[in-house]
C-alpha cells in the first residue's frame, strides 16, 4: 500500500459505494473478463478505505452462498472500522455469466444492490454517499442506484465501445453499448478519465460536457512491482526473452505477437543467421476472455515457431513481477488500451515496453525512453521491431533504469487522494438533475 491520506484535514468521508457489476475485484486478473479495471477497483478502493472513507464495492454473484467479505486482510489495514467490503448481489443465475451477456440483469442487478446495501448498515448512517460505478454496464445500474439514493455519481468508463470499434474493425461490442456510454457520459455528475487523451474521446465521441471530465491516472503498486526481488523466466531460454501478460483475446493483440515472431525467424533463415537455439523466446501469460478462442499455439506451429513460444495460466501479482524482472521486453500489441496497467507495472520492474502506439499507450509509455511505440499492428513491423532489439540489446536494456523511474510517478495512494477530493466536493454540491 502506498501514501496513506491525512485523515485530520478532511472531515468526515463520504462512503463510498463502487459499482463493478460484471467482475468481482477479488478475481484473478488475466482470466475471464478479469483485467486491468479489477486491479483498478481493488487498489482505489483499498487506498480510500486506508484514508477513513468506507468503501463497499458490489458485484453480482456468480456463485451460490457468496457473502461480504473484507477486500484485503485486516492486518493489511491500520484501522479495522475502514476496511473495504465487497459486497455480491444477487442478479441473474448465481453461476459465471459472460459480461456481454449481462445487460437483461442490470435493472435487477441495481434493485438487490440497494436491499443489499440497506441489509449491511450501509445506508441511513450519518456519512453521506457516492456511487462511483465502473464500465457501461456498471453505470446503467450506478445511475439507477444514485438515483433511487438521491446521492451524486460518479463513472469511470474503461473502455469506449466507438474506441474500440475504431482501432480494432473485428471488435464486436453490444449494438446497445454506444447510445449508453453516450447517455451515460451526458448524465453523470463526474466522468474520470485515465489519460487526456481518454477525456478527449469522451468529450468528442459521446459528447461529454468537458468542464465534467477529470483526468485521474492510474497508478502501480510499487511494493510489488520492483526491479528487486526474484526473477524467474517461464519461457524457452533465449537470448531475447518477450513477455505477454494479459487476457487471451485479440483485441489484446498475441496473435500479432507470435506473427511476429514467425517473420524474425523468416529473416534470420533467410540471412542464414538461424541456428538450432532459438534467438528469441515469447512466453504468454492469461486466459482466454468471452467466447473467442485464440489457438496461439497452432499458429506458432504453422510459424515454425513452435520451439520458442510458451503459454501458463494468468499469475497472482505477487507472482507476476518476477517474469518482467526476467524478461527483456514486455510486448503489449493491444488495439487500443484505456491505460495499459501492464505496461506500468512491466517499467516498474525495470523491463522496457513494446507497446502499440495507441490511447492511454502513449502516456504510459515514453516513446525511446521506457520502451517504444510501434506506429501500426502489421506483424511485420514487430518484427522488424524486435529485429532491432535483437541486434542492440544494450541499447533497449539502457531503458530499463528509466522505465522504473517512469512508474514511480504513478501511486494508488495519490491518485486516491485525487479522487477522494472529488467525492469530498461533489458530495458537497449534490447530485445534478439527470437528463
């Protein structure tokens, strides 16, 4: 945990209620719809409780018998009264369901929500309330929820549905999720943005009242994420050891990846620079996300790559610093990213970023500083990318000592104080009139 909050300066802190209905932030990041905003909500929300704001983070349950419990150990926590709680609601079957197939529940989803709420002792105390809700399907039950408590809200989208159709064509989003996020993004009294660039689209493409839209940057657990500690490659030993660590789906960009990486082999043959150990390694690291079905592995065969390519399942993020560590680079070919958290917590380790040149890409990653930025997602341009670190590794290595003091500007704690400051203040003014 990072900077605690004075809590003398403050007065007494609203609670704070975090929507977060289709992923749970105890889930393991990597698999399933599991990804950077778990580690997102888990963070603020533990940070917020560590500054005296109660914090109760709902999400639907997805298994039978599910029952509050703490976000973090108590011993993780100075005072015991301030934990954060997440909270499962009942909506829909009580078995996992795919995010895109969530939207029929909300409205019920936002009805347990308040019972559920009521029967923890949440509501009718003497703090006032925020409801800070996460996602499109989050906010269309946050509003419902803010406004049944006649209480401000605030949203955070993510990820845009017009972003993404954008940068990715393949990309296949809810026909309904547009027109929300649009709705959304007009209706609530704070949108947070993770990047100038995020608040840009949000003004632009859903038309945002932009004296509404704060720009709020994520942050990196530095405790964990550290250029000491163990480093253990999973990989097929080589002299280029490339990581990739997230949910396994295209939009996240592996096959670009192992494409790659079959067309550097193609080069060095062709050279006759190819021996019989691979130059290169690419370990992936995660699960497979929705209802796609990415056969990495196939495709590394069909590549010649086979030898060099290794897959596991996603890590705790205890585990997960010591692949970086080891790696040489962390290879984030993603569509498009509201931020990247991997790509903070990769430079955290001291290990620079190959990171497609896109959305909140550009502001984690500094361009021949921490890492680069590839201008497109043709894999012959990684190729060659990783051609040039194959023959100067000193020159990416020197990276390395920049990219952890890149991350260091990025605290939970600070952005949690930001944050808090924008409850405090909105809790204050009172919801606005919803249109």
């Amino acid at each position: 945990m990072t900077a605690e909050l004075s809590r003398s300066a403050l007065p007494p802190l609203p609670t704070i209620v975090m929507v977060s209905l289709h992923t749970s932030p105890l889930a393991q990041p990597g698999s399933g719809d599991a990804g950077g905003m778990n580690v997102y909500v888990r963070h603020l929300a533990q940070c917020l409780a560590h500054a005296g704001h109660p914090v109760w983070v709902l999400t639907r349950q997805d298994s039978p018998g599910q029952r509050p419990q703490p976000l973090s150990p108590e011993a993780d926590l100075p005072d015991a009264g301030s934990l954060a709680w997440v909270l499962p609601v009942p909506a829909g079957p009580a078995s996992p369901v795919a995010k895109d197939e969530l939207l029929p529940w909300v409205e019920e989803f936002a009805e347990a929500s308040l019972s559920a709420l009521e029967a923890a002792g949440v509501l009718g105390a003497d703090r006032s309330v925020v409801v800070h809700s996460h996602y499109w399907l989050s906010g269309l039950a946050g509003v419902l929820i803010a406004g049944r408590l006649k209480t401000p809200w605030v949203h955070t989208m993510h990820t845009l549905a017009a972003v993404k159709h954008a940068q990715d064509p393949e990309a296949r989003e809810a026909p309904e999720r547009e027109e929300a996020e649009s709705q959304l993004a007009r209706t609530a009294d704070c949108l947070v943005a993770n990047t100038p660039a995020e608040r840009g689209d949000l003004v632009d493409l859903t038309g945002a009242e932009a004296d509404r839209v704060v720009v709020v940057p994520p942050g990196v657990d530095t405790g964990v994420f550290t250029p000491d500690g163990p480093a253990a490659w999973p990989g097929v030993p080589a002299p280029l050891r490339l990581l990739f660590a997230g949910r396994i789906q295209s939009h996240k960009g592996p096959q670009v990846a192992v494409a790659a990486l079959g067309l550097l082999r193609e080069a060095l043959v062709e050279e006759g620079q190819f021996t019989s150990e691979p130059p290169a390694s690419l370990h992936l690291t995660g699960a497979p996300s929705g209802t796609e079905r990415l056969d990495l592995i196939s495709q590394a065969r069909t590549a010649g790559v086979q030898d060099w390519v290794t897959v596991s399942e996603p890590m705790a993020p205890a585990e997960l610093a010591a692949p970086p560590r080891a790696a040489d680079a962390v290879l984030m070919p993603s569509h498009s990213e509201s931020f990247g958290l991997v790509a903070l917590e990769a430079q955290a380790c001291g290990t620079p970023v190959l990171a497609h040149r896109v959305g909140g890409l550009v502001h984690a990653v500094q361009d021949g500083v921490t890492g680069r930025l590839v201008e497109d997602l043709d894999p012959a341009t990684w190729a060659r990318n990783l051609r040039r670190i194959l023959d100067d590794p000193g020159g990416w290595t020197e990276l390395g000592p920049a990219a952890a003091r890149r991350a260091q500007q990025f605290g939970w704690g600070e952005m949690a104080q930001t944050m808090s400051g924008i409850y405090c203040s909105i809790s204050e003014q009172g919801p606005r009139a919803r249109r």
